[in-house]
C-alpha cells in the first residue's frame, strides 16, 4: 500500500503524527479485518490532495485518538500544539455525539457538525474525507446500515461538499451512494458505459483533435481534457426530464484549460464559430461565480457528427478552485482576510447565529441556508447579494442590511415596481424603498425565504417560530381532530374526524355528518364516492380562512434516491417549519410524514400543491 510522502513534511508533523497514530491504534481493527490505522492514514491522504497543509494532514492521521484510545486532549496538545488538536477534538465532538432517534433529518448530528465547523471549516473537511473513505470501504456494514449511511451520504455530505466547492469528494461520495442505493440502477450503467467505452473514447479523441487544431489556427494556446460524467449525475438528469438512458446525449463533456480570463471568452468565440452552439446552453459563472467558488464558462455544441458536447473553459486557477474548493482558494488566497472568501462562506458563519435555538428552528435554518439553491441579484450600484431561490424584495433587503429590511416599503426590479411578494430571479437589479415610519409586516413572514430575514422579522415581531396562535392535534385516521380549523353551521363545540375514502384538503369543499350526541362530524369531499351513502343529517362545512397551526401531512410516492431531500427542500423553500419528520417504505413505495407549521389556509394549500408537483409522489393527505 502506498504510504504518505514525507518529502514536503519540513518540520517532520506529519511524519510525527503518523508515528504516533499508528502507534495509538496498533490494537484495533476495522470491520474488513484490517488494522484500524489504515483507515486513518487514508484519511490523510485524501487531505494531501487538497494541499491544506501540514496541521490538516496531522489532524487526518489523529481523528479517531481522543475517540477510540485512552490518549487525552492534554497530552495530544503537548505532542502537536493547540491548532492541531482543536481540529481534532472538532471531529471529535462531531463523532461522540450520542444517535438519538431520526428527527428532522438526524438534527443533533447536523447541528453539531456545522457548528463546529462554523468555528474552523477544515474540521468539516476532515470530516468529510473521513466519510469518503469509510463509503469507500461500506460493504462491511449490514444491509439496513448501508442503506442509511448511503441516503446520509447523498443527502447531507455530498450538499456540503458540494457547498464548500469540492468537486471530486462530492462526485465520488454521491457515486458510492447511489451504488448502495440503486444496486440494479448502477450496474446497469455500469454495462452500458463499458458497452459503449471505446466508441466513445475514439469520439472524445477525435473532437479533441478537430478543437485544437481550429484554436492553434486561430494563434490560442490550451489544454483541452475529456472530461468524465459521474453515474449520479446521469440518473439525477434522466429523473429530472423523464428519459431513459439511451436518450441522454450530453455524455461526452471536455474542459479547456487556459492562460487568463480574456482567452476564455476568446476561446468561446471560437468553439461557436466552429460548431454549432445548443440554444440556451451558455452559462457565465465567471462573471457570476456560484456561491462555493466556482467559476467557468459552459456551454454545449454540436459536432459535424452529431454529438451533442458539454465544454467547461475556465484558467488554471479556476480549474484548481473548482476541483478543491475552499482548500484551493487557500492556496491561491490564504485562509484569512479576503472579502470574497469570506462572502462566499457566510452560509456556514450564519449557523453560528442558530447555534442556541431548538432542533426545529435550526434546521429550518439549515435547510434554507444550505440546501437551497441560490441567485444572484444586484444593487444599483452593482454589488451582488446571494439570496435562496424564489427570494422576495424583503430577502433582498435585509441580505443588504438589517435595517433596510425593517423599513422596507416597496421595490422597483430592472426600473419596475413590484409587488413584495415578487420571486427575484439572477440578474435582477433590485432597488429597496424605505421609510422611516415602516415596521415589519406579519404578512412578510408568508413568503420570505431566507433564514436571516425570517429571523429578524420574528424577532422585531416579538414571534417564537413553532408557536400556532390557535393550536390543535391531527390524529390519525381513526381519531379526532378539535373543530378550530373548520366552520361547521350551527355547532360551536365538537371535533372532526377526516374520512379516509376521499381524504380531504385545504381548498376541496367539504361535508360533514354527526353522530348522534351531534359532537363528532365525519368530514368527505363533496364529490366523495361515499356521500350518497351516507343516512344521516347533512352538514354543511368550511376551511377556516386565518388560523395557524401545526399538522401532519403524510406524503405518498415512488421511492427513489433524495426523494426525503427533496420534500424537505420544497417545504422549507415556502418559508415552513419542520419539527418533526420521518420516513419509511413499503416496496417500490415510500411514506413520508411530517409536522409542519403554517400560517393559514393559503399558506397550507400552497405546501400541499407544491409538494404534489414534485416527481414521483403519488398522494399527499392529511394524517
């Protein structure tokens, strides 16, 4: 087995650490049989590639000492230094956190690691390189611990990696999950791709040449790569637009490589000249970065032959940030003091702003800040703020300034007015109206989609997120529910069962029937097959318009790689709390249920409509 170089290790810490990690674990052993050190020395390795330095790769080799040997924080401070062992024992608190049972996604598990990562980064990354090599080795686990150490994965850790730009680890953890997952789906792939390899090789190989004879001729120096497609990405586009593998046709991707930012735009203009560019395909991340560094410019062709080709061009620099993130930024930067760097990791500093609040509002948080998927908009004066998708003029103005969200009166995008409630888009040049005399709307709350402006709005209102104004329980099918979202002529106290047969939501007109004390009502949609069987006195029954409350909505579908990812990302992006969730299947199927709070009928219905739109899911209804 190759070991780690020593050859840059100038003041022998790493080789220190080896030494002393290996030693620490000499007497324990993996669940393969190997000795315990090996997974150590892996973890190191995968940091090597990153070039954190010495302190980060030290840190790799000791990770598990103060978990899994009777070494202690003291002594392991005396040994490597205070920086070396703080990155230690932040992996630590991550690992030694007790399981507690699946709420909210693992919530604890997630609160602790980011933030602990809020505080130091690199401990995320360690983190993260540690998970990498144990999905590396997942085939010793159980069936059912795979299954939930793989949907883990994909869900939580391949998001962070992604978030903090590190490609590579992101690619290789999503392909290891979907493996697990999708055992038929991947071997499948797996044929296909070899079926067709060498064809495609020789396509590859001929475009390469076809390109850089044409920018030689036109006096530009490049490098050009084939670039691979990762089975994850594939089977997330053939969900996404319905196909089946045979119609994918972007299988062939290339990456240029040049020597500044003009050759890029240069080398575009050529690529189009050449061939013919796929309408709509052109994405500038250079002049609008994404929010973990990256930077390009995409666009797709078609050859003479009909192949239709994903091209990345980008510097080498670019090309060194997109594949290591915020560790190659550190190289190109420093770890410190640098504006850009900082923005771009406000995601994370945020956490530390949640850190005290209860399992239910810091996921909330977390969910919109790091699942999200992010636009870029603009002040008059051209400074760019990052907000969720979906954002309003209110994100918009508080992400400016706390203060201006306060105040906020109105906005013009690209010269016009909107209304409040208008989803910005990238691009959008947004101006805020303020006044002096102007306090946050509870309206606001409705459709606000970032944490922070959700915060501050609850705070200037005084509002603890989670508490309903009029509370009741949703039972289950057999049970009753408190008559306080329902208006039913001529009864003021009674409860409410919802019949199962129909299963009524927000917005169907309803009926109802009581038992005979006249305190029960059985509720049916009035097209409900059942309605004309029913012997009893008719009444008549309606939603109530504004209310707040908590239920459960029960969510029906195909069960499918991130399909719990994304009901919980649709949910959070309407601006709704989650203090409860779960998952399960039966077969092919799988049930979600939920605990969510709302703000009205309208704000329900819209949960329920958006959630139905989603693929796959089958039945949303009320528990």
């Amino acid at each position: 087995m190759q070991e780690l170089d020593f050859s840059k290790d100038k003041s022998g810490l790493i080789e220190r650490a080896y030494n002393f990690a290996r030693k620490a674990h000499e007497d324990q052993k993996r669940l393969s049989g190997e000795p315990y050190f090996i997974h150590c020395e892996e973890v190191a390795k995968i940091l090597d590639t990153l070039g954190l330095g010495e302190e980060v790769i030290a840190a790799g080799l000791l990770h598990d000492v103060l978990e899994d040997t009777s070494y202690t924080y003291e002594e392991l401070e005396k040994e490597f230094g205070k920086d070396v062992v703080e990155l230690v024992d932040g992996v630590t608190e991550i690992n030694t956190l007790k399981r507690k049972s699946v709420r909210a996604n693992n919530v604890e598990n997630i609160r602790k690691m980011l933030v602990s990562s809020a505080k130091d980064v690199r401990v995320l990354i360690i983190k993260l390189a540690d998970r990498l090599h144990n999905m590396r080795t997942l085939e010793y686990h159980t069936p059912e611990k795979i299954k939930k150490i793989s949907r883990e994965t994909i869900d939580i850790y391949a998001t962070l990696a992604y978030r903090l730009g590190l490609a590579n680890i992101k690619w290789e953890l999503e392909d290891l999950a979907f493996r697990y997952l999708e055992p038929e789906i991947y071997q499948d792939f797996k044929y296909k791709f070899s079926k067709t390899r060498k064809n495609r090789e020789k396509d590859i190989e001929n475009i390469i040449k076809a390109l850089s004879e044409e920018l030689k001729r036109n006096n530009l120096d490049v490098k050009i790569f084939g670039r691979p497609k990762h089975f994850y990405s594939i089977y997330r586009k053939m969900r996404l637009k319905s196909l089946d593998f045979e119609k994918v046709q972007d299988l062939i991707g290339l990456r240029i490589i040049t020597d500044n930012v003009e050759r890029c735009y240069e080398a575009l203009g050529i690529i189009h000249n050449f061939w013919k560019p796929v309408p709509l395909r052109l994405k500038d991340y250079i002049a609008n970065p994404k929010p973990n560094f990256y930077q390009s410019l995409h666009t797709g062709i078609l050859t003479e032959d009909n192949n239709l080709v994903e091209v990345q061009i980008r510097t080498q620099e670019m090309d060194d940030i997109a594949d290591g993130g915020v560790a190659a930024h550190w190289k190109y930067k420093g770890v410190s003091g640098e504006e850009r760097f900082d923005r771009r990791l406000s995601w994370l500093k945020q956490i530390l702003e949640f850190r005290d609040q209860s399992p239910s509002k810091f996921m909330k948080s977390v969910k919109i800040d790091l699942f999200g998927t992010n636009i870029f908009a603009f002040t008059p004066k051209g400074q760019i703020i990052e907000l969720s998708e979906n954002s309003s003029p209110i994100d918009f103005a508080y992400a400016v300034h706390s203060d201006v969200g306060e105040k906020c009166t109105g906005a013009r995008v690209n010269g016009r007015f909107v209304s409040l409630r208008y989803e910005l888009k990238t691009g959008d040049v947004v101006e805020i109206l303020t006044s002096k005399n102007q306090r946050p709307s509870r309206d606001w709350l409705k459709f606000v989609r970032t944490s922070k402006a959700l915060s501050k709005i609850r705070h200037s209102l005084k509002i603890r997120q989670g508490v309903s104004g009029r509370g009741y329980n949703v039972l289950k099918i057999n049970e009753e529910v408190s008559h306080n979202i329902l208006h039913v002529s001529g009864l003021n106290d009674f409860k409410v069962r919802f019949s199962a047969c129909c299963g009524p939501l927000p917005g169907d007109e309803l009926i109802g029937y009581g038992n005979t004390v006249g305190t029960k009502i059985i509720v049916h949609k009035t097209d409900c097959r059942n309605v004309s069987r029913i012997r009893k006195k008719i009444l008549k029954v309606q939603w109530l318009k504004n209310f707040n409350s908590e239920l459960k909505l029960k969510i029906k579908a195909l069960d499918r790689v991130g399909l719990f990812a994304d009901v919980l990302n649709t949910i959070a992006a309407t601006g709704t709390n989650v203090s409860l969730a779960s998952a399960k299947n039966f077969g092919a199927d799988a049930e979600c249920t939920l605990t969510i709070n709302f703000d009205g009928i309208e704000h329900l219905r819209d949960i329920i409509d958006r959630v139905k739109r989603l693929a796959d899911v089958k039945k949303v209804s009320l528990e």
